[in-house]
C-alpha cells in the first residue's frame, strides 16, 4: 500500500491511497485545479481514481468532492448522514454510494472499514484501510477519543492522525470564548496531549509509519506537535513520524515490503 497526505488543515484536506490496481481518495476539499497539481507532485494522475471515501461534511473535506466526481466520473462513498449534511455540495455526483458507519466495505483490492468520531457534524467517521496484508488508519477531527476508536485503530502499520491544537495557545490567541469552547470540546478536535495519548496506545512492533495531521495554523506550532509525539515513540522504534503540511503533500509512503 502507499498513501500520500496531500494535505491536511482548516483551507482542505484530502489523502491519496493505492494498492495494487485501487486508487481511492479520503476527502477532497481542494478544488481541481489544486488536487491535479498535489496528485501530479506524487507522480499521481487523476484519471486513475477509483472512488473517494468521505470522513463529514464540512466544506473542507468536501469543498471539491462534487465537481471531481462528476468530471472524471468518480463514485463517492459516504454514509446518509454526511450526504444530508453535505447538502447541495454533495449532490449530483456521477454515483453516490451510501454505508452505514460500522460497515467494512469491500472496495476492489481494499477494504474499508468506517468508525465513528465525535465531531459536530451529522454522522462523522474515520476509516481503517486494509489490504490483507497492511492496514492503515485514518483518525482527525474529533474532539475525544473513544474506546472503539482505539480499537478500531489497533494494529495498523500506517497512522494518519489529528494533532490539531496546544491547549496554551488555544487560551492565550486570538480565537473568541465562544470559539475556544468549540474547538476544545468534545465534538471540537483533539489537543497535542490527548492526541499523544492515543497514539501511545497503538504503538506496536509493525507501525512503520505515523503522520500528524490537521494541526491548526493560528492554536499550534509543528514543532509543539512533534515534541508531544516524539515523547511517546521510542527514538529506536523504527517508526517514522511526519507532518502533515496545509500547502503541500507529503512524500508518497509505502507500507509492507510486497506492498502495491
């Protein structure tokens, strides 16, 4: 499997996933123009998209979900609450493909299996995909961890998960009360802390590769962000921790050494 965070922050997020001859999208709020170029600096091409898998409705995870669809006929899967919330952004889509959060769906050379976060939004989720051989998680925009996300996220050899804020800055910036309050609850998104927290519970001998996503640009610094999870994976783990950048993708990562 390989995997690319194309990008990931409050302006659009969208990650490029392939294995063998699948290639889907998790969100896309980029517009085509932007997803062209980001999937063309991996040395990606649109036209090879099978289908994007959204996560909630929110404009930047689906600000480009619609037009894509439509123009390079692209199916896109999500469950009834997001395609309600989605509204008008989210509707005449070349194939709307709905599940039921919890499904494991069965996707040509994937399978992709959705839990539920808690974010304020319909019905939000994040995804766990598997190839028979290595899995990789998919975890942002949720203002707590749960046991089934835990469980869930257990045994994968790819993480892709949200560092979004530092609690200190989130008090001390320019964010009114009101919006402070949001961010920091529980259907708001997670802290550097409990973000760190979570990731020591998935830690294991097959984790290879780990990308902090989602980190806000005004309530956290990179730096912050890779202190709290360096704090918890061995220096001698093997495992290999990233950010997730708003403006740029990361490097293309492949997971298992047959992987592909």
């Amino acid at each position: 499997m390989f995997f690319s965070v194309l990008g990931s922050g409050s302006r659009g997020n969208s990650v490029y996933i392939e294995a063998g001859r699948t290639a889907i999208l998790i969100d896309n709020g980029f517009s085509g123009k932007e997803l062209i170029a980001r999937l063309q600096a991996i040395g990606k091409d649109v036209e090879g998209l099978d289908a994007i898998f959204v996560t909630h409705e929110h404009n930047d995870h689906i600000g480009g979900v619609g037009v894509l669809s439509r123009r390079c006929r692209i199916p896109v899967y999500a469950n009834e609450g997001t395609f309600r919330g989605g509204d008008g952004r989210l509707k005449g889509l070349f194939q709307r493909s709905e599940f039921e959060t919890g499904d494991t769906i069965a996707f040509q050379d994937l399978e992709v299996r959705s839990f539920r976060v808690s974010h304020d939004t319909s019905d939000p989720v994040g995804y766990v995909i598997d190839t028979g051989r290595v899995r990789l998680g998919y975890c942002t925009d949720t203002g707590k961890v749960s046991h089934l996300m835990r469980q869930r996220l257990q045994n994968c050899h790819g993480l892709i998960l949200e560092f979004n804020h530092d609690l200190q800055m989130l008090a001390q910036g320019p964010y009114p009360l009101a919006l402070q309050q949001r961010v920091k609850s529980n259907q708001g998104h997670l802290a550097n802390p409990d973000a760190a927290a979570l990731l020591r519970d998935l830690l294991h001998n097959g984790l290879s590769q780990i990308v902090l996503a989602h980190l806000s640009e005004v309530n956290n610094r990179p730096e912050l962000a890779m202190q709290q999870a360096r704090s918890v994976v061995a220096p001698d783990s093997g495992t290999g921790i990233v950010l997730a950048e708003q403006y740029h993708p990361t490097g293309l990562f492949s997971l298992g050494r047959s992987a592909g």
